[in-house]
C-alpha cells in the first residue's frame, strides 16, 4: 500500500473533524472555507511551522521525531488506536522497507485447539489477523452457522459482512459490526503496509462493495476486543452476547472470541437452546445395563 497517500489522506480526515472551539481555539469572524481546523491551526496547537506540518500532511513522515508525532496526537485529540495507527504509518516511513512478500499461513496449534474443545459451554472461534475462521468449538459453529458451511471453506468474516446478504440478517446493527471490521483492517494496513494478503482482500471488497469504499476511506481507526454484539440466530431467534477477543503469546497472529450471555436473560435461554440443539447424543452405560434384573430362566418343563 502506498504509505504517503494513507498518511495524507489520514491526518486530512483527522483535521476535518476537530472544530476550532473543540481545539479550545478562539475564532473571529469570516465565513470557514473548510471543515475543521486549517493545517495552520494543527501547527500551532503541534508547536511546529505551518510549512514543517504542511510537509507531514502531504505524507511525508520521514525523520519525524517521537515528540513531534506526541504533539500531533494531542493536537488531533487521537484515541489509542488512532496513535498507534500514526506512529506504526511513522515507522514504515522512517524505517527500511522490508520487501513486499506474501505472508504465511496462519496455523492453529493444538493447544488452542484442545482448549476450545474444552470450553463446551461457551461458543469460542479462532481467527487470523484478516479475519479467517482457524478452528472453532462446536458452539461456536452453532452460533455462526454461514461462516462455517458444512460443504465448503470457512468464510472470511470481512467477505461474509459485505460479500454475503444473509449477514444484514444475522447482524441486526450491520452498520456498526461491518464498520468495526474496516477499523481493524485499517490498523493492520498500516502496521504492515506490505501485507499482500491484506491489499489483495481490501482491493476485493473495495471493488465489489460501495459500502466497503466509502468506509475504508474515512481513514477511521479502533480497536475492538471486547463489547456487545447483537444477533438474530436462524435456529433460536435474537440474542445479545458480550464478546471477549484474546491473544496468547504462543500465537501472537491468533484472535480466541469467546461469546457470553447475561445470566438469567433471553439471550442465556437461547444459548441454551443453541447448546441443546448441537449437543451430541449421551451414549447408552454399558454398566448401567448390567445393573438392571435380568429376565428370570425359563422352566422347560413349562415351555
């Protein structure tokens, strides 16, 4: 990905939705020809020349120390993601460029797999970094029927949400869940802007959804391992489940979403139809059988 386009178009967006009076700015007068702040105000809230700002914007980060981008982050008023998104877009601009390369696969090791398994009463499902299905415990197919078919490849969440229809069913607030997947994928576009990988899923999504465009971009940067996601299941109806992503230091690549539901709620009942639904059948104790009376013998000579 170009980095000097994405930073351009990233602090643009930026400044465009910081007003002078939230900058803490005193305005006089005349009509704004612009959205938010001018680059001259981000200068001046930065402490930095108009001309030495101008040339960041233009996306030339290069050389940009740490205190100048600390500046900018309080300038700008960024969040977390968005500070780690403008200094990961620093280094790929001051450091050497690694080359452009496919990534491996991402594997699911056992240990990740044996604990899911173990996790019955809990829908949990491993993910790569991009979003695709690595492995999952039986609950956790359940309650994402469309993402695991059981003829086919799992599908990638981010082709599911904007590719997929069934999932403007499945997510009553779509909007919300698909722009969160945008987010995230911005964040990985600039931690590694030669994810090729990455280009070639953004380029898809970019080219068959207007919705996916328009959002990408915004430029716009979160973060999101835990929340609440609302549901509607094709087999037990609609359900609210708050949502836990993890990361182990074994598999730094690897996102565990675990699904819980508030004790006591609609939602815990249709978890628990859900489990129901998927539990294997209790086979028959073979001691069980031998503990019950057998039938008495025969008389033959009342046969």
């Amino acid at each position: 990905m170009d980095t000097r386009h994405e930073v351009q178009e990233f602090l643009t967006a930026l400044r465009g939705r910081i007003t002078p009076e939230k900058a803490g700015l005193t305005v006089f007068g005349g009509e704004r020809r612009v959205p938010g702040l001018r680059r001259e105000e981000v200068a001046q809230l930065a402490g930095v020349s108009t001309a030495y700002y101008t040339r960041m914007e233009r996306g030339d980060l290069g050389g940009v120390s740490e205190s100048v981008l600390y500046a900018l982050v309080n300038a700008l008023q960024l969040t977390d993601a968005e500070s780690q998104h403008l200094f990961d877009l620093a280094r790929a601009a001051t450091g050497t460029r690694r080359p452009t390369r496919t990534k491996p696969d991402t594997r699911l090791s056992p240990q990740i797999t044996q604990l899911m398994e173990t996790m019955r009463d809990v829908p949990a499902v491993a993910l790569s970094k991009l979003g695709d299905p690595l492995g999952s415990n039986t609950l956790g197919r359940a309650l994402f029927p469309h993402l695991f078919p059981a003829d086919a490849a799992p599908l990638n969440t981010a082709r599911y949400l904007f590719l997929d229809p069934r999932s403007r069913d499945f997510y009553p607030e779509w909007d919300t869940v698909a722009r969160e997947s945008v987010s995230a994928m911005r964040l990985l576009a600039g931690h590694d802007p030669s994810d090729r990988q990455l280009a070639a899923l953004v380029g898809e999504l970019a080219t068959r959804s207007t919705e996916f465009r328009t959002w990408w971009g915004s430029h716009t940067v979160r973060t999101h391992t835990t929340g609440t996601k609302r549901i509607t299941h094709p087999v037990v109806g609609d359900m609210a489940l708050s949502y836990q992503t993890l990361t182990t230091q074994s598999a730094p690549n690897v996102r565990l979403a675990t699904y819980l539901a508030e004790i006591g709620s609609p939602s815990a009942d249709a978890l628990d139809l859900l489990r129901s639904w998927t539990a294997d059948p209790v086979p028959a104790d073979p001691l069980s059988r031998a503990a019950e009376p057998s039938a008495p013998p025969k008389d033959p000579d009342r046969a």
